[in-house]
C-alpha cells in the first residue's frame, strides 16, 4: 500500500486515481474545482466512462479513495503524486505546460519529505528534466520528477489501465522507477512490459505513439477519397491491406476523422516540437490537413444531392460525441459538421445515446434534441451519421425511409452495406464508397 495524491481530475486523472485505490493503495485526488470534488464525493463522476462509476462507489465505500481541494494538505502525506493536468494547444500548436509548471510548484511547496512527482500529462520532450530544476527551488527535499505518460482510450479507458498494452516508466533514478513499478505491477499479470526508459524517451513515446495511430486514419482517409473518385469501395481496399500482418487492421476505418483531447492537439504539438528543433515533419503536417478537411466531404456530398443549397433543409443528426461509449465533444468531427450546416441556414434535430447534455451546453437553442434516435427524424430532409454507436448499426431502415422527406443518409462511419440500404429504397452516401441512389 502506498500514499499517493493525483493532481486533477479529468479523464486521465480520475481514472489514475479510482483504478490505484482499486489495488488497496491510499488515494486522493485533488482539483480546484469545487463543484466536480463534490459530485466525485458523492459517487457521481463528471464524465461518462464504462466501469468507472462502479470502482469510484466502491473505493469511496473502502475509504480508499477520497477528494479534496487542498493539495497541500493532500500532498503532505503522499509517497507519490501524480499530475494529471492539460497541456492545452497555444496558438502555434505547441504545448502549453503552464498548468503543468504551476501544479509541480504547488506540490514542491507543500512537500513534507522526499518525494516522487510523476508526470502523466502529455508535455513535450525535456518538460521534466525543467520541471525538476524549476521545483528544487521551491522545496527543501528531494523531489525526483519522473515520466509516465498515459495510453487511455476513451470508452475502454478504466480496461485499459487495469490491463495495460505497457507502462512506461521515465526516469534516471532507480529508486523513483522502483517505486512506481510496484504501484503497476498488479496491473502487469498479463506480462505486458513496464518499461525503464530515460524521461526524455518517455515523453516522445507518447507523441510518437499517437501521431502513429493518427497518421493510419489520415492514410486510410485519402485511400477512401481515391476510392470514391474511382468507383472503387474502400472496405475491399481496407481488407486487402490489413490481411497483411505487418499492417492489420487497426486504424484503418474510413471516416470523418479524429477527434477528442489528444490526437488533434498532440500532432500538431510534435510538429511544433520538431520545429522548434530544426526538424521539419512534413507528413505529419499532412496528417493534419487531411484530418481538418475530413468531415467537410460529407458536408458536400449533401450540398451536391440537394442542389447546391442546403439553407432553409432539416437535418437529423445521429452521434456527436467523437467516438462511441463516451460523451466527450472535444474536437468531435460532429462538430464541424454541426457548424457548417448551420452556417448554411440548415436546421438541425441532434441525438447522441450519452453526449447531448454536453451539446445542450455548447449550442443551447440553436439545434434541437433528441432523446430518441427516431424522434430527431421528424420534419427531416435527410440523416447525418457521425459517431458509431452500437444502437445506430442494425437501424428500422422502412422507419427511416417513411420519416425523412428524402431518404438520404449520410454516413460519416460506412456503418452500413450499400446492398443492404439500396434494397431499403434509400439514397446512401458513406466515406470511399460509390454512392447508392434509388431507382
């Protein structure tokens, strides 16, 4: 058992925190959001996340797990603190860490003893090292800052902890590695790797791991436009290659783009990065463009089938969230798709099974919503599909067709066989696919 505080409690915090409390350590989470703390002491976490509110009622009930506002007094009594705070994108792309620096300096301050700070937000190469110099100032003990960047996926991010693909550990200190290896090795049953690198090692990993992923969806994303323009499907494209064991399948499903808190701010960021150091990533610089322009395809496949106008049209709009099995909107290709609709004088009727309060929030009374998926159908020229929710695969495809005034979809996901749709009598238009049109 070992005392441990984590600084913030967004995704990559909160999970941290109820998932250590789950193997019997001492946990507690600090924020200084007053009104988050209070919902999380009642059992009641801010995000929508599978298994979490579970294993967070449980360790509050254990006592394991608690909450507070003071990291000071948090911190005092802690053998290991993580930071778990954003890093968000400054103008030019790169890194802010001045959250990062400001949370490291508040814990070097209220240290009672020696202590190790590990650092789980994504920062950019050389961040700890500086931290460790900026803190000695500020505290008269031995604070080691190590690297131990995070690999959550949203929808799977308590599974993906609790079983990791590898933990990374950055740090020149053996006794700082050795103690974070123990607080990981309940987690490594299934013999994945905890692996020692240098911190420097470490923090590049992270964002050379997600500029890998992101590029595999921009790649398959500029197949599919090849694709649509050849009268060739992509899925038969996609199979092909990913039989391939050096390339599988992972990653490579044709869509509307990524989204959420880290690809779109983390390639831009390792782009800044190489900048910074003399090193053009042009490819990378591609992955980008390529991601931005994505849902701007779907939003003019539409403009094409309506005549070149879509002012004065409704829509139904199925899935907002960025991916399924959250409710984050973060950077959500939906948005786009929301935003240009509405910029054309479109009207819009949302449903998202999880994500609509947070939609409510963010557009208040210029859409309408939804708590049925078939509900947003009503007065609708056509369908909008952006995220890939289980409930929207196997759809009453003869409901669809007697709601919609034209029976449109457009399918930002290929989540159905062309077949399939063009016996149903509906118009069908998906990412790298001929278009299927009735008659």
């Amino acid at each position: 058992m070992q005392k441990i505080t984590v600084v913030g409690t967004g995704y990559v915090g909160l999970v941290t925190g109820v998932c250590l409390a789950d193997t019997g350590n001492r946990v507690r989470c600090v924020d200084l959001d007053a009104d988050k703390i209070e919902k999380l002491r009642a059992g009641a976490p801010p995000i929508f996340e599978p298994a979490l509110t579970d294993l967070l009622t449980a360790n509050l009930a254990a006592g394991r797990l608690s909450f507070g506002t003071d990291s000071a007094e948090a911190v005092a009594a802690a053998d290991v603190v993580f930071i778990c705070v954003d890093t968000p994108p400054r103008a030019d792309g790169s890194a802010d860490t001045s959250r990062l620096e400001e949370a490291a300096q508040a814990v070097a301050r209220a240290a009672t003893g020696p202590c190790v700070i590990a650092i789980k937000s994504t920062a950019p190469v050389g961040t700890a090292a500086q931290i460790e110099r900026m803190i000695a100032a500020h505290s008269a003990h031995r604070l080691t800052v190590v690297s131990n960047p995070e690999f959550l996926k949203e929808g799977s991010a308590v599974e993906d902890f609790q079983r990791p693909d590898r933990v990374i550990i950055g740090s020149d200190d053996a006794a700082a590695a050795d103690r974070l290896r123990a607080i990981y090795e309940p987690f490594v049953r299934n013999k994945r790797p905890i692996l020692l690198v240098s911190r420097e090692a470490a923090e590049l990993v992270k964002y050379a791991a997600n500029s890998y992923l992101a590029m595999r969806i921009s790649y398959i994303n500029q197949i599919a436009e090849l694709c649509g323009r050849l009268g060739v499907d992509v899925d038969d494209v996609r199979r092909g290659i990913g039989c391939d064991d050096r390339i599988g399948n992972e990653f490579l499903y044709p869509g509307i783009g990524y989204g959420g808190s880290c690809f779109p701010k983390d390639i831009p960021a390792l782009c800044a990065l190489g900048r910074a150091q003399g090193v053009d990533l042009p490819l990378l610089d591609a992955v980008h463009r390529v991601n931005v322009r994505q849902p701007l395809l779907l939003l003019e496949a539409a403009r094409a089938y309506f005549g070149g106008r879509l002012s004065g049209r409704t829509f139904a709009l199925w899935g907002v969230a960025f991916k399924p099995r959250t409710d984050d909107l973060r950077e959500a290709p939906a948005l786009r798709i929301i935003d240009g609709l509405l910029t054309e004088g479109a009207a819009l009727c949302a449903h998202d099974p999880r994500a609509l309060p947070n939609l409510r929030r963010a557009y208040g009374d210029k859409l309408r919503y939804a708590d049925d998926a078939y509900d947003a159908l009503k007065d609708a020229d056509a369908l909008f599909i952006c995220t890939e929710w289980n409930e929207f695969r196997a759809p009453d495809f003869a409901r669809l067709r007697a709601a919609l005034r034209r029976p449109a979809i457009f399918d930002g996901r290929n989540l159905y066989a062309p077949d399939q749709v063009r016996s149903a009598g509906l118009d069908y238009f998906s990412i790298g696919r001929v278009p299927v049109r009735r008659g």
